[in-house]
C-alpha cells in the first residue's frame, strides 16, 4: 500500500513577497534607528548609567534581523537589503528580473522605519529631534561625520569587506549543505560582529536601503556621501555572489564503491 502523497507548500504571490520585504526592512531599519537614536546615550551625558552604547545598536541589528528572518523568511527569503538582494542574484540563488522589484520595496520599508523614528523623535524633549538631525539621524559618514574621524578609504574598505563576509555568511548558511533552522542565528549574530567592527569607522551601513533612508532625514552633507554606502556595499556583495560558486559550491564525482564479488 503506498503513501499518500504530500502536497507541496503554496508559493507566496509576488505581492506577498514584496510586502515581506518592505515589513522585513522596515522592522530592520527601525529597530537599529530607533535604538541609536533613543537608547544608545539615554540618561546623563557623562556617566551614561542607561545607554546601551555601540554593543546595544550591534545587538539591536543582529535582533531585528534575527526576528525578521524567522517571521518573513519564509515568504520572500528575507532579504532586507538590496545589497543582499543583488549578491543573491550574482550567485544564482535569486533570479536577476525580480531584483528591481525587490530593491523597490526595501527602499520603501526603509523610508518609513526612518520615518516612524523621526515622528517619534518629534514628540521628544525641546531641541531632541533638532539634536537628531544634526547629529545626522543615524546616517553613514566618512571624515568630519565619521564617529571615529576615519576617512574616505577606509569607509569604503570596510564596506566591501563587511558586505562581502556578510554574503558569504548567507550563502553558507542557506546552502542546501547547511543544517536547517539556524540561518536567522547566523545571520543576525555575524551583523552583531560585523556593527562592532565598522560603527565607529562609518556608522556600518552593509544596507544602502537603509543608508539612503537615514541620509534623506540627515540631509545636507550626509546626502553627500551616501554614495559610498549604495556603491561599495553592492561591491562587496557582487564579489561574494559571483565568487561563491567558485570557492565554495564545487563538487566532485563520485565514485561507486566496486561491488565485491560473492
């Protein structure tokens, strides 16, 4: 008596998918804007007993990315970031067609994560949201708007190494090689490590949804140099897509044991 047959999972629409995204997105960039901008420095500006500091905005990233992935992974695979969303592509993990529509919806959720923050900065204390904005409302820098005063060349060096570990980081652990369930954990654990590195370089963009969205409510200066966070992110994620499948996804044939003879 055979089994019965198990009918397969129903694909999401292509709606669906871009509402993931776009929820994904904005979850993402709210939660890490949201936390820069109301816990990093909570509480007296010299001792700081409350903040949460550079570890709680790295953590805060690893979180919503973690969350995300679990919750709107499943429909749209949880991409979040159009530098992602393109790195996929390059390795043959995401058909290239479907990346526009993608990096369209991601943009949007990050506009409006960003948003979300900064009506809720509005209703602050006299003078928060103007402390906010001039501090660049959590946008990515290089120089003068650079936390740690680094510059042009080393904004741009850890954007692509970031941004290219981050991809292989994904490609690895979503491999069909890759034991299944922990991929959210990895992901959001090698963000957490990654914020800690680059936050006092650049601010850390990996995400140029979300650097876009930031410098927009940052403006002047910060519009300025937002190019390097769309640019060499994308750079970094293109050289870990393309060289994936040559470093890692090779394969070798296998060779059938001889049958003994009885």
């Amino acid at each position: 008596m055979s089994s019965p047959e198990i009918p397969p999972a129903p694909v999401p629409t292509t709606a669906a998918q871009l509402i993931a995204e776009l929820a994904g997105t904005f979850l993402l960039v709210f939660g890490l804007v949201g936390t820069a901008t109301f816990s990093a420095a909570f509480g007296d500006e010299v001792s700081n007993p409350l903040g949460v500091g550079f570890l709680g905005v790295a953590i805060a990233l690893g979180l919503t990315v973690t969350i995300g992935a679990y919750a709107f992974g499943p429909i749209s695979g949880g991409h979040f970031n159009p530098a992602v969303t393109l790195g996929l592509a390059a390795a043959g993990r995401f058909p290239w067609r479907a990346t526009w529509t993608y990096i369209v919806a991601q943009l949007v959720g990050a506009f409006l994560g960003a948003l979300a923050v900064f009506g809720l900065a509005s209703g602050g204390p006299a003078g928060f949201l103007d402390a906010a904005v001039a501090g660049g409302f959590v946008s990515n820098g290089f120089g003068e708007l650079s936390p740690g005063g680094f510059g042009l060349s080393s904004a741009i060096v850890i954007e692509v190494i970031i941004t290219a570990l981050f991809l292989f980081v994904i490609l690895g652990v979503t491999h069909t090689r890759a034991t299944a369930g922990f991929a959210p954990i990895a992901i959001g654990g090698t963000l957490t490590l990654l914020l800690l590195i680059a936050i006092p370089i650049d601010n850390a963009s990996i995400n140029p949804a979300r650097s876009i969205a930031t410098a927009i409510f940052g403006g002047g200066d910060w519009l300025a140099q937002v190019w390097v966070f769309i640019v060499f992110p994308i750079i970094g994620a293109l050289i870990a897509g393309f060289s994936y499948k040559l470093l890692f996804d090779g394969t070798k044939p296998v060779v059938s044991k001889p049958v003994a003879n009885r």
